[in-house]
C-alpha cells in the first residue's frame, strides 16, 4: 500500500473515531517503520556529505599554505644574489676610500650598483642551484691606479667567472671621469660591458684606498 494512502487512513481513523478507535496496527507500524527509514536516510546523507566536504577543505587549506610557503620563500638565485652585492658594496667602498667616497657614492649607489646587481644575476642564472654555493667574492679591491673593483669566482675550479673594474678616463676638456664596467669569462675577460660613469672634477682624482 503507498505510503501516502497509510498516511492518509491513520488520520481519517483517528478523526472520525474522536480517538477512540486506534488505527490498525499495520499502520502505525508502516508510519514508524517509514518515518525510521526517513530519519536513517537523512543521517546517512549528512554524513556522506561531510565525509565528501571535509578532506576538499582540508586539501584546499594545505594548497594555500603551499602557494604562502612558497610565494614567501626568495629563489636560490636572488638569495646568492643578495649575498654577492653585500660583498659587492664592501668591496666598492673600501676601493674608494675616505677621499673619494663622499663624492661619488649617491650616485654610485643611484646609479652603478643597480646595473652591478643586474650582471651579478645575470651570471648566477647560469649555474644551478647546487653550484650557485660555490660563487664567492674577492676580497682584496686594486690600490693605487688599478682598475679592479673585485671579481666574483667560482671557487669548485679557483677560476674568475665576472670581474668588476673602474677606470680613470680624462676626456679632452672634460675633466675626469670614473667609469664602470665588468668583463665575464665568456670571451676570455676581453669585451667591455658598460656599467656607467660619474664625473669627479677638472683636477685629478686621488688614487685609490687613500
């Protein structure tokens, strides 16, 4: 018999009875045996669908942590980089000297060290990972009249792979000028890759480390 008509008869019995006569007991037994079913199938589904919700949340919260993990985490390559340029600025700075640094270092910090930063990564983008530990900074910088700034080696072979130079130019009635430059092992260190220049004055600069 349809449930709705078992239903249907319960109430109709109940009514015309004024609760006298109760309903036969097939009845009420189907009315609590459906309304059992009905609650075990809602229990079932609710938790058919948190057993299916919670591992996606779960999933979904481990990929964010991920994507924060890993959007906070700086490359290998920019981290050596970083590195370098510390030593690179050390290094500068010592070459210069007190008479020469005063003058030229806002621009030299403005304008050099950016284009120096940007040849260091350049080089460091062609090693990998594992090697890029091995990339180290001399620390001795040229007295005098020398053009070394420092040279960035690669310590596994004891050979240079970039050094870093400035020299003295005297334009004709320009005065005298620093200009900065690097050359890569490339070509043997021969080629000229421009950093930038700054102006000292008319009279001669004092030498280096003085």
């Amino acid at each position: 018999m349809p449930k709705w008509l078992k239903k249907s008869l319960v109430v109709m019995i109940s009514v015309l009875s004024f609760g006298l006569i109760s309903p036969p007991q097939t009845l009420l037994i189907d009315k609590i045996s459906s309304d059992k079913t009905l609650e075990r199938e809602t229990f079932d589904r609710e938790i058919f669908e948190t057993a299916v919700v919670e591992p996606t949340l779960t999933e979904q919260l481990k990929e964010d942590s991920s994507d924060e993990f890993e959007k906070d985490q700086p490359s290998n390559v920019h981290g050596m980089v970083q590195s370098l340029m510390k030593g690179a600025e050390e290094q500068s700075f010592m070459k210069f000297g007190q008479k020469i640094t005063p003058k030229i270092e806002t621009e030299f910090r403005g304008m050099i060290l950016p284009n120096i930063e940007k040849a260091i990564a350049n080089v460091a983008e062609q090693y990998p990972d594992e090697a890029l530990i091995h990339l180290a900074i001399t620390e001795v910088p040229g007295k005098g009249r020398s053009e070394k700034i420092f040279n960035i080696m690669d310590q596994t072979t004891g050979t240079d792979v970039i050094r870093f130079h400035v020299r003295l130019d005297h334009p004709p009635q320009q005065g005298h000028w620093f200009n900065f430059h690097y050359h890569t092992y490339h070509d043997q260190f021969q080629a000229h890759h421009d950093l930038g220049s700054i102006y000292w004055a008319k009279n001669t600069p004092p030498k280096w480390m003085s």
